[in-house]
C-alpha cells in the first residue's frame, strides 16, 4: 500500500481527535471534476480511495464556514501506519499508531 502521501482519516476515536491545519479554496465545478478525479472519487461509487465531505472549519481570523474535505474510505484506512499528532502534517513528526477500532 502507498502511505507516502497524507490522508485525512475518520478514526472513530476520541483520543486521535485533533484540529487540522489547512487551506481553504474557492473552485469552481470543472476544478471540483479535476479535483475528484485526482483523487479517484465518483459520487455514489462504494469503492472509492476519499469519501468527499462538508465539514465545518475555523479560519485563522476566527469566522467559521464549510469546507469540503477527502476523507480516506474506511476500506483503505489500515494501510496507514502513522498519525500526524498536531494536524499539521508538513511540520509534525510522524507517530506510529494503530487506527484499528
């Protein structure tokens, strides 16, 4: 499995909630296609790499909007073997964890 890449993951567990650090951009519908396609995503496909969905964030001047995010498929989630403990994924060493449930 490739792990050389980030992925947000739904852990169902309290302990690895953490706030994430990210951007947030305005697109388009051709660029949301790009952006599905990159990602291997299909609406309504069961087997796809991300889920896609809204979630509510807080900006670094504190307004709070929606913000679409690719949530890696829970049938991929095992073949990552790390968390990025502080949501800061480009700045965090990796921690070995495991997501099991």
């Amino acid at each position: 499995h490739n792990t050389a890449f980030p992925a947000l993951i739904e852990s169902g567990h309290d302990a690895h909630k953490v706030s994430i650090k990210g951007e947030v951009w305005a697109v388009d519908d051709a660029t949301l296609r790009r952006l599905d396609y990159l990602e291997g995503y299909q609406e309504g496909a069961k087997d796809n790499h991300y889920d896609r969905k809204l979630i509510p964030v807080v900006c670094e001047d504190s307004d709070t909007t929606e913000a679409m995010v690719y949530v890696i498929n829970p049938l991929y989630a095992d073949s990552f073997n790390y968390v990025c403990v502080n949501g800061d994924y480009k700045n965090d060493k990796k921690t070995k964890i495991s997501l099991k449930k």
